[in-house]
C-alpha cells in the first residue's frame, strides 16, 4: 500500500484502537480513518462490570491512548459518527449526513449491543444495561448501601455486577431461566461452583424461574414478576441477557454472515477481500479446532487487530489463538481458554471447595478441550500447551496436584 490508500476502521473500541496502532507498527503511511459511534476514546469494557464498579478504576485508566496518541500517529478520529453504510462496489462509506469517504481498505469493529426484554416495563426508568461506560455510570449512581437490584440473567455481566454490588452491601436478586449461573459456558459441574460461590456471598439466586413483567410505578421500575407469579421488589433493574453483534451494517454490504457472525478465514477476512473483521463480531475459522468460533470476549479484541492487519497490508497471518476470557468476583480469580462446546466429561485438580483449582474439560478420547485455572496461577501455558497438543492425558493423573501439568498422560 501507498501513502495514497486509505484504510478506514469502523468501530471505537479496543479492537478499533489496536488497528490503528497496528497500523502504525507496522509502518503504514497512508490515510488512517477511525469512526466510532461513542463521544468517548476509544476505552475497554471489561472494568465496567469489575473495577469500575468496585470503584478501583477511572474511565481514564481503561482509555486504550490519550488524545495525543491519535494526533501524534496521524490517525483521523471521528467520535460520535456512526457509519450509516457499507458500499463495497465502489468501496466508500456513507456517513449520517450523507457525505462518502473512500477506501483502499475496511476494517469492521463494531461489537455488540445489549440484548433487550421483550416485556412490559422494559423500557422504564431504573432499568439498566451494561455496554458502555454512561451505562455503567448510571449503574453505579444506584449501587448504594442498602439499595436492592434485580438482575435478569446469570452470564458473566450479570454475576460480575452481582458481586461488585454485594460488595458495596446492596441487596441483589438474580433470576436465571437455566438450572445454573453460566451452565451455556461451563456446564454443570463447574457452573455449580459460581452457584455456591454467589449464595455464601448473600445473592437470592432465583434459578429456572422466567421474568413475565418488570413491574413499575409512575413509571419508574420496581421490580420484577416472575413466571411462577411471584415477585421481587427492587430499587434497581439490571438486564444481563447476553448480546447481540453489530452486524447490520455488514449484512447490508452483503458480507456473508451466519448465526450472529460476519464469516471471516483464518486470516480475518470477510468475503469481500478488502475487508476483515475482528472482535464480538468475526466468526473466524479458528486452524486448531477447524471450525468456526465467535467469541464476545476481550481477548479477541486485543489480538486480533494485528493479524487483521497484517491480512490488510497483504501479508501472510492467520488467528490461531485460543479463545480466552477472565473474570473476577468476589474472592475468586479465574482465567478460561479453549473451546467445549460439548464435552465428555470434567476433570478437576486441587480444592473445589476451597475454590483454589484447575478444571479441564475432556472429548470422549480425553484430549483436553479447555482447561480453567481458579485462583491458581502460572499455569495458563500449560493448559493451553494440552489443548494444543490434542494428545490424549490420563484423567487420573491430570487430576493428581503432585503430578506436573505438562506430563499427565
């Protein structure tokens, strides 16, 4: 590429943020366009549910580069525009007031969005959601001292402000249609252990239970009525029932999309070739399990950006990582990578109880599909270095503390 191209990025997150600075790296002189929907730098979103709400960061400590960064790199930051279309033929974008900007190259990083109820009173004061940081602002003006909240879902955003809310000794109800919190994620028999890990904290798990109505008063939330016709009362509403990717735009460029995803190859291009896609939204043939893996977690958006990049810039790259995601809450730490959709069986070492333990997720010839390390760490590498070797381990001794990792077979 020359000085002349243009390389346009929708998307103010991480991702949109470490394309451009792969961008840079990677010595690139031409036009460098970041649009993003949000007023707001480009900033990470997993503080808002953890230390944000704990009050252990400001915006300016998740805020992925200062202003200057973008001056001084020569990137051309357009905050508050939201992209209005894709036009692949003749490769430009329209913007809200109808203008076009050309490019030589796309990339997409436009996340999710907050999926919604479609019940009465979804919509009225006192309902939260958690996507951006004035979402999570508001949430926090709520999360007082013997206040209550309801929370709708037990994924990982509705546990997360669960416990930064029990922390901060507001009451907290959680009303989950699974059996278990995250038993979509982890399955039964680790997804117990969030379970017990929420009621010794003081949480009101209301577990296989519908929500029929948020209920309100002068228009202002209440509570909640539940499918079985009881109700909770609540100063605050919190929705946590998952996300939905961005990919409107994508789907009217004509991009090939399946299942929530816009389709990329390994290597993070979309059907069109001189456009890619990163983050919530890339359902990426992943070379490891030879399959196709979307993810909505802060990993990918970290590191996918450069390999999109470097695809952008005509050089040979593919997205091998494995998928990889984090959580905090409460006195428990835990790091996840790898993918069991569906598993044969769950291998665990060391204190369950305790919550100081490693987990491994096996396929009916025991090779290790994913592996969680709670509270134990330094040996993410070796977990990962079993899946990757897709050899099968001997159960017995992946489960023996005493024997090393890295030669349980």
């Amino acid at each position: 590429m020359t000085a002349a191209s243009t390389f346009v990025i929708i998307g103010g997150g991480l991702a949109g943020a470490k394309a451009a600075e792969a961008l840079r790296d990677n010595d690139f002189d031409g036009q460098v366009l970041l649009f993003a929907a949000e007023e707001k730098l480009p900033y990470e979103r997993p503080p808002l549910s953890k230390d944000y709400l704990a009050g252990k960061k400001t915006l300016d400590e998740f805020t992925v580069a200062a202003p200057a960064w973008y001056r001084d790199h020569d990137v051309t930051l357009r905050l508050g525009t939201e992209v209005a279309a894709i036009n692949p033929a003749d490769h430009t974008v329209t913007l809200p007031d109808g203008s076009a900007v050309g490019y030589d190259k796309l990339l997409l990083a436009t996340g999710s969005a907050s999926r919604r109820l479609p019940i009465p009173g979804a919509d009225a004061s006192g309902v939260h959601y958690l996507r951006t940081v004035d979402d999570a602002a508001a949430l926090d003006a709520v999360l007082t001292e013997g206040a209550s909240l309801a929370v709708v879902g037990a994924g990982w955003i509705g546990l997360e402000v669960a416990a930064s809310a029990r922390t901060r000794g507001v009451n907290v109800t959680v009303v989950e249609a699974a059996r278990l919190p995250l038993l979509g994620a982890l399955g039964a028999e680790v997804a117990e252990v969030f379970a017990q890990l929420h009621r010794e904290h003081g949480v009101d798990l209301r577990l296989e239970q519908t929500v029929e109505e948020i209920t309100t008063a002068d228009g202002r939330a209440t509570g909640l009525r539940l499918g079985d016709g009881s109700t909770i009362a609540a100063d605050a509403v919190l929705v946590a029932v998952g996300a939905a990717p961005n990919i409107g735009l994508a789907e009217r460029a004509g991009l090939a999309t399946a299942d929530g995803g816009v389709l990329v190859d390994a290597s993070l291009r979309t059907s069109d070739p001189d456009i890619y896609a990163v983050g919530d939204i890339a359902a990426a043939q992943h070379p490891l399990f030879g399959v196709r893996i979307r993810t909505e977690h802060w990993a990918n958006a970290l590191k996918q950006p450069a390999v999109a990049v470097a695809g952008m810039l005509g050089r040979p790259a593919e997205y091998a990582e494995l998928p990889y995601f984090f959580t905090d809450q409460y006195d428990l730490g835990m790091e996840y990578a790898g993918h069991a959709p569906s598993y044969e069986r769950v291998v665990f070492r060391g204190d369950v109880p305790g919550r100081e333990f490693v987990s491994f997720w096996l396929d009916g010839d025991n090779r290790v599909l994913a592996g969680m390390n709670v509270n134990i760490w330094d040996v993410l590498d070796d977990v990962k270095a079993l899946i990757r070797s897709r050899e099968p381990v001997d159960p017995d001794l992946l489960a023996d503390p005493g024997r090393p990792l890295n030669a349980p077979g």
